[in-house]
C-alpha cells in the first residue's frame, strides 16, 4: 500500500458567492421592492380618497351645526339670487337662490334682527358666509361677511320643496350635500 503525502500550500478555497446565490438574493431584493411599491401605491390611493372625501367627513359637519343652529333660532326666511335685492326684501324666489335671508324675532321687544347666509363667489375663492344686519346700523357690505362658514363649498343652491327649505351645498370634487330644515314657528 502506498500513502501519497503532498506537500506545499494547502489548497485555496474560493471566496465569494456562487451565481446561484447571487441570483437568488438579487431576485429576494427585487421580491421586496415590488411589495413596498404595492404598498406604497395602495397608501397613495387610500390618500387620494381619503382627501376627496374631506369635505363630507369633517366640513359637512361643520356647516350643519352652523345651519341648524342658525334655522333653529329663525323666525323666518326669504331666498334670494342677489345681495341687493336680499337687502332691500324685493325679488325673493323660491329655487335657485344664493342667499338666505334669516329673520330673528327678539323675543322682549319684539324688534326683528336679520341676518344673511350667503354662498358667494368672488373669481378667485367661494365660500359660504354669514353676514348680521343691524335693524338700525349700516348695512353689510357685500364680500365682507362677519364670519366664513366654510371656504370648501364650490357652489350653492338655496331653495323650497314642499314647503321646507333645503340648500344643496357642492364641495371641491363635485361632491353633493342637502340639508334641510324650516324656521321654528
């Protein structure tokens, strides 16, 4: 029996990763990377509709705690489509209106307050505002309300159906709205 003994350097093991490790962690990265996309672009759409709905989610609300608070405290109303005629109390209307003059009765001197909700639309911003009219002061100014109810309202229709007074508010991506309510009697 003979025994081969070798000597000299023992032989080198290769460093490094063969191709079929490469392969495997290249295509693992890109497995990862199209899954975070995924998500990322499911983030972006829920976004997207998250906003679009803003309006119906958190302004709606708003506007009708400012509405029923207004056409629960009224005593009675008109429609109009203009600020001057809604201040003189000429051309009231019953449909496609954009003012809504509200009517307060003081219940222990019986002097009538007025004020006005007014959808309004300057060219550059609209918005739905309140303005108080003093029975004995200056009258309002028209674009200089008291108070801005909401600056999301891109149009308005004040008008009566069957008797009850209902606003259709649209919001910034076409979004409708009606409210409804009468004056308390």
């Amino acid at each position: 029996m003979k025994i081969h003994i070798q000597y000299g350097k023992p032989a080198k093991k290769k460093k490094g990763f063969t191709l079929i490790e490469l392969s495997m962690a290249m295509g693992l990265g890109i497995t990862v990377a199209g899954i975070i996309m995924a998500l990322m672009q499911h983030q972006i759409a829920f976004l997207r509709v998250a906003r679009a709905q803003n309006f119906l989610v958190e302004e709606a609300p708003h506007i009708n705690n400012a509405v029923t608070k207004l056409m629960g405290h009224a005593d009675a109303y008109r429609i109009h489509t203009t600020f001057s005629t809604a201040l003189t109390g000429t051309g009231a209307v019953t449909a496609n209106g954009t003012l809504l003059v509200l009517g307060f009765k003081d219940p222990e001197t019986n002097n009538l307050n007025f004020g006005i909700l007014s959808f309004e639309n300057t060219g550059t911003d609209t918005y739905l505002a309140y303005y108080n009219v003093e029975q004995f002061g200056a009258p309002p100014t028209e674009g200089s309300p008291d108070w801005i109810i909401s600056h999301q309202v891109t149009d308005a229709n004040f008008f009566v159906e069957n008797g009850v007074f209902r606003m259709t508010l649209t919001g910034p991506n076409g979004e409708n709205i009606t409210y409804s309510g009468t004056p308390r009697l």
